[in-house]
C-alpha cells in the first residue's frame, strides 16, 4: 500500500464513512479521465485486498460548496433561520442517480481507525457524502492542526443531544468548531441546533 493509498483508507475508517470514486479522485489524482482511471484502478485492488468495499449506490448529486451558509461565532446574532432553510429545501429537491461509492472495509478499520466502524446507511448516502465534501474542502485548505473528529468519533463527554456531523480541534483536543451539513432541515431544527452550540459557547458552521 503506497502512502497516498493509506491516506484514503484513514480517511474512510477515521474522518468520514464514504466518498464517491469522483471525490478520490479529484483529492489524491486529478480530476481528469486519467486521474479518475488511476484512482479507480488502484481502489478496486484495495477492495480486493478487504482494504475497501466498492459499490454503486443511489444518491443526489454532489453540490459545489463554495462555503458555509452560516458561519456563526458566540458574540454574534442568531442567524436569518428561515431563510436558510428555504435554501435547504430547494437544494434537497434534486433527483437521485447511480454513483459508485468507497467506505472502509473491516480491515481497513482495524488498522486505521481508533474506534468502531463508521455508521453509513443507504438513507444516508446523500448526506454522508456532502460532509466527506466538506471534509475534502477542509482538507485543501488545511486543516487545524488537531484535525477533524467525525460523529463517529465524538467524545464521550460530548454535552449535547444534538450532534454534529463533525468537530474541528486544535492540537490540545479543545473542540474551535462544529460542522454540519444541512439536509432538508426545518428552521426549527436550525434554531435547535443554534441554541445549542450556543449554550456552549461553540462556533459552528452550517454547509
């Protein structure tokens, strides 16, 4: 397994549950036909080694996500709710197609993980992915110098009933982030999220 091909499987069993073979590719090749055919070539022999599971499955097409649709910090007014569940229900109308999809097999989260296999579900997929696409956003850009810690892998003494799709920490494990991306959500499920990062006193952002 070359570095970049172990980079891949961490991500899977560690940071997020799945990504399409278009993500991978445009992350660790290029976003071309021969970047894609490299990239898929190379996780067909993961999957074959049980490093990987491959498969086509149905979900909305990505979304190009220039930024957060909120981006609040404690000290700052409650967001326009409304009108960012108005954009939530618009962006959740798209039709569902065939996309080949990656998550980590077994093996791959034995030796990468710290922690139990992620949680991906088939109602799920359009979702999952749109956070692995945040995660990927992140990851460009770089990421603060504790990382990414998915739901999968909240802490213990996580305070909340609401639970974010990930946190972002800083080297000494202090949560500076919650991360979200928005599904079809109701501006009550926003203001419910709102308040309570904001009880805590967590900035939080909303994709």
């Amino acid at each position: 397994m070359t570095g970049r091909e172990a980079a891949i499987v961490r991500a899977l069993a560690e940071q997020v549950r799945v990504m399409t073979v278009e993500q991978i590719a445009g992350t660790w090749w290029t976003p071309t036909r021969w970047g894609r055919g490299r990239s898929a070539a190379a996780l067909r022999r993961l999957a074959s080694e049980g490093w990987l599971h491959l498969q086509t499955a149905l979900a909305r097409p990505i979304q190009p996500l220039g930024g957060p649709l909120i981006a609040w910090r404690p000290g700052q007014r409650r967001p326009d709710l409304p009108s960012v569940a108005r954009r939530l229900h618009r962006r959740a109308r798209a039709e569902a197609r065939p996309v080949e999809v990656v998550c980590a097999a077994p093996r791959g989260v034995i030796r990468f993980a710290s922690g139990r296999a992620p949680s991906t579900k088939s109602a799920q997929l359009t979702h999952d992915l749109h956070v692995s696409e945040v995660y990927l956003h992140y990851r460009r850009r770089g990421l603060p110098e504790g990382g990414w810690a998915s739901e999968d892998r909240l802490p213990p003494e996580w305070p909340l009933r609401q639970r974010p799709d990930a946190l972002l920490h800083n080297a000494a494990r202090e949560w500076i982030r919650a991360i979200e991306y928005g599904g079809d959500y109701p501006a009550a499920r926003l203001r419910e999220l709102h308040e309570g990062f904001a009880r805590i006193g967590l900035a939080y952002e909303i994709w």
